[in-house]
C-alpha cells in the first residue's frame, strides 16, 4: 500500500477519533446519567441532555470576576486543546493515527495532566474560597493519582517492551493471552480507580452535588458562565471520554482498525463505541452502588490503587 494511501487514512482516524470525542464525550455523560437514573427507579434526563446545556451555554453572556486574570478565560481553552491534542494522536479508533509514534503513554499523561493544572489555576483565579478549596483539593487527589497511575504505565510497558500506545495494543492482538494474566488485570484494577479519581466519579467525587462543602470539580468552575463554562464542560466530557475508550483499548483491544481498508474504520468506530459504553455503564453501577467517601478516606482508596499497580509491576516482571 502506497504511503500516501496510509497518511490518507492516518488522517481519516485521527479526525474520526476527535469527532468522536467532541460528540461522544458529552453524550457518554448522558449515557451514564440515564443509567444512574434508571438505577434508582427515576426517568432521568434525555441522553442528549449535556449537548442541550453547551448549546445553551454558547449563547450566554460571558462573565468574569472583578479580579479575575487573563488565566480565568484561558483555562477553559488549555483543557480543550490538550484533551484533543491527546486524543488525536491517541490509539482509539486504529493503532496508526497520524501522530501514533508520538503516542507514549507518558506524553498523554502530561498532556492531560496540563488540564487539570489550568482548571487548578482557573480555580485559584478568582480568589474565592470555594475556588480555592475545589483547586486545593483537586490537586491532593491528583498527587495521590499520580503515582498509581505511572506505575500502572510501567505494568503495560513491561511486557510489551515499549511505552508506544499503538505498539502496545499490536503487541496485545498478537498475544492475546497478555489480557488474562495477572499483571494485565491488576494494572486494570488500578487504572480503574485512578480513571475515576481523574474523571471526579463516585466515590471520589459527586459531578451532580450543589453541595459547597463537598465540592471538588464544581468549587473550580464556580466563576464560569457562557461559553468559557461550555468550553470547560466540553474539555471535562471528553476528557472522560478519552480516558474511558483508552482503558477499554488497553485491555479490550480486539476490533480497532489495524490495516487501511474502510471496513476496517467503520468496525474500529463501533468497536470503540461499543467498548467505551460498556466501561461507562461498569462505571455508572459502581456509582450507584456506592457513596462519596469523606476527603480523608480518599487516600486510603488511591494507595488501594498504587498497590495493585506495583504488585502488576511485580507480576509482570516475575512472568515476563
């Protein structure tokens, strides 16, 4: 196949991969509502619900604190940058995206965590307390987070050799067997928890509480209105999005595109669809079978965490 053929459907699943987020994102979040919704014996709000609200919010004012600076309309666009920017050159739809050599797993960590350090700064902005309070506590999670989730990296990289997302997930489909072991699965259980601490689910976090005491996420976007408030919910929705379909490719690889056909784009977009709706439904029933633990309890979840995924390094080195 000529190279102009391979850069053509390079680009065709990069732009599907960010089309997906940008629409899915929001829509996954309505998915997971409606769910939680059902769960509890309520009707729920339509799936399209989230698109509704950023169509709303795009057609209000713009409103900023008094003595808010140039970093409270500016955050909202560094979130949205770096969550499409990893998603573009993330393996969610085929293992050769356009940028896919430059997908290291270490590169979409630092991209994502850019965002939550301009939602922290944003949060800090505006001086207020709950800002200050959301911004503080966000970052505790996330020093927590972290390491679980650097660790957990280096479990994947162990057996495939390399930190290169795509490589991984080729390496995975030619031994499929690396998904039942222990090392894979003990990595998912951390990876499981660290997507929920990063993504502000239950129990780390309420997305839906009007609760101050209690906030995390929501103390940080107190300040927004408009179309800066749609831009940060739309960074947020695809932030989750980007997180949930790379977990189910990392350890359901079976259905992303590997060849260039157009076939194979189509079965890859509904393998990823497919995938992603059900890690949003395992997430939404965890979160209606559980409650938001108190801010002190939380580290004893996340070290949960930093655990399994030392114990998938170990593994993987002792099986490797």
């Amino acid at each position: 196949m000529s190279a102009t053929t391979t850069t053509l459907y390079g680009v065709a699943a990069t732009l599907v991969q960010v089309v997906l987020l940008g629409l899915g994102g929001p829509l996954l979040v309505g998915v997971m509502a409606k769910v939680k919704a059902r769960a509890e014996g309520r009707v729920g709000a339509p799936v399209v619900q989230p698109l509704r609200d950023l169509r709303k919010l795009l057609t209000k004012e713009r409103l900023h604190a008094r003595h808010a600076s140039v970093v409270l309309p500016l955050a909202p666009m560094v979130i949205l940058a770096s969550t499409v920017v990893a998603g573009a050159i993330s393996p969610l739809v085929s293992t050769h995206p356009l940028l896919g050599s430059s997908a290291d797993i270490l590169v979409i960590v630092y991209l994502l965590l850019t965002g939550s350090a301009a939602a922290a700064l944003a949060g800090l902005d505006a001086g207020t307390a709950f800002g200050g309070m959301g911004s503080s506590r966000a970052m505790t999670i996330g020093a927590l987070a972290e390491p679980a989730l650097l660790v957990a990296v280096i479990a994947l990289s162990i057996q495939s050799g390399t930190s290169n997302l795509p490589s991984i997930m080729s390496s995975t489909l030619t031994h499929p067997d690396w998904v039942f072991g222990p090392s894979r699965l003990l990595a998912l259980g951390a990876l499981l928890i660290v997507v929920i601490a990063e993504t502000g689910r239950i129990p780390v976090d309420n997305p839906a509480t009007h609760l101050e005491l209690t906030m995390v996420h929501e103390a940080m976007i107190l300040e927004y209105a408009g179309p800066e408030l749609a831009l940060f919910s739309l960074g947020e929705a695809m932030r989750l999005g980007l997180l949930f379909s790379l977990v189910a490719n990392l350890f359901l690889p079976w259905g992303i595109m590997t060849d260039h056909t157009l076939l194979s784009l189509l079965l890859g977009t509904v393998a990823l669809v497919a995938k992603t709706l059900l890690v949003a439904l395992g997430v939404a029933l965890i979160e209606v079978r559980s409650a938001k633990l108190r801010l002190f309890r939380l580290p004893e979840l996340l070290a949960g965490g930093f655990v399994l995924s030392v114990l998938a390094v170990v593994t993987g080195l002792v099986t490797r």
